[in-house]
C-alpha cells in the first residue's frame, strides 16, 4: 500500500516537473491560464450592458479578479443563482478557478457584465477582452482574448430575465446594482 501510494506520489511529482518549465516558458503572459470561446452578447442600440462568456481553465489555482474591454466603461464578474425561485443576480469580487478545473461562465449562472457600451455589440464583430488573474502569489497577469459577438434569442435560455433585470434599472450609471440582490 505505502509503496503503490510513493509510486503515485512520484509519478504526481514528476508530471508536475515536466509541466513547470513548459509553464515557466509562458509565465510572464500565460501562467498556465487558457480562456476558449470567449464571447459576448449582441445588444440593441440604447441598451447600456451585455453579458459575456468564456470557459477558463488554469493549470494552477488561481482568481479571476476583473475583466475589461475597450468596448465598454466598465466590466464585473456576475453570479445568478435561483433563490426562492427568483433568479437573483451578485456581483463577485473574485471568482476561484481551482487547478485544473474547467470554470464555465454561462448563461444562466457565472458570467460577465459589460457596462456602459459607448455603442452595441453588432452580432459577428469581436470585441477583446482582457481577464485580470491573481496568482497563488498575489501577482496580477492579464490575459486578452477576442471574443465573439453573438446574437442570442433572449427568450431562449432564462437569461432573457437576467437582462430585463439589468435594463428595468433605467439609470445604469451609479446604482444598476441596486436591483441585484445580496
Ligand atoms: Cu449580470
């Protein structure tokens, strides 16, 4: 038993060492993060947010701390969750991507919030996005991906009420968190 145990610990130990030089070879922009199928929702003119999606996975334990785009003033990390029955919608200072793990920000649960589009997001252009991650050690690394605009039936996946929940604020400027809840 001690003995098949060592030989895991081993084989743990040497797979780690053959990815650290890989990983080191990218770390000053990289760190072992991959972000894949970045994108955006499609908006209309007049509507003063999206939301945004992407699937992360990270090599190490890492925190997604805030993400950013030209393409708005502001961007921040969403969580919606049913409580109660009604979808309700946080923002999250940080979101825990754990080793390994694939983290999907997704319709209907963690997501991205764009706010403050200067103009829409037309179905089909890109837009880049910019993730900031803390690493174990506190560093920051951004990560920029180009996410996709696309137009989604807002009916179609009960994400169409996180969005009324957004615009129904009217003023998005200083307090669209006001109807979010806790
Ligand atoms: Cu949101």
């Amino acid at each position: 038993m001690n003995r098949h145990f060592g030989w895991c610990g081993g084989a743990v130990l040497a797979a780690a060492m053959v990815f650290g030089p890989g990983a080191g070879a990218f770390a000053a922009t990289d760190a072992g993060i991959e972000i894949r199928d970045a994108w955006a929702r499609a908006t209309v003119p007049g509507q003063p947010v999206a939301g945004a999606y992407a699937e992360l996975t990270s090599a190490k334990a890492v925190q997604l701390v805030g993400i950013s785009t030209p393409a708005a003033k502001r961007g921040e990390l969403h969580e919606m969750k049913h409580v109660d029955g009604v979808m309700k919608m946080r923002q999250l200072k940080s979101l825990s991507l754990p080793a390994g793990e694939t983290v999907k920000l997704a319709p209907g649960g963690l997501h991205l919030m764009l706010f403050g589009l200067p103009k829409p997001l037309a179905a089909g252009s890109t837009i880049p996005l910019t993730f900031s991650f803390k690493l174990p050690g506190g560093k920051i690394v951004k990560k920029t991906v180009d996410a996709q605009v696309r137009a989604v039936d807002a009916g179609g996946d009960g994400h169409g009420g996180h969005d009324m929940g957004h615009d129904k604020g009217a003023a998005h400027g200083a307090d669209e968190h006001a109807g979010h809840g806790k």
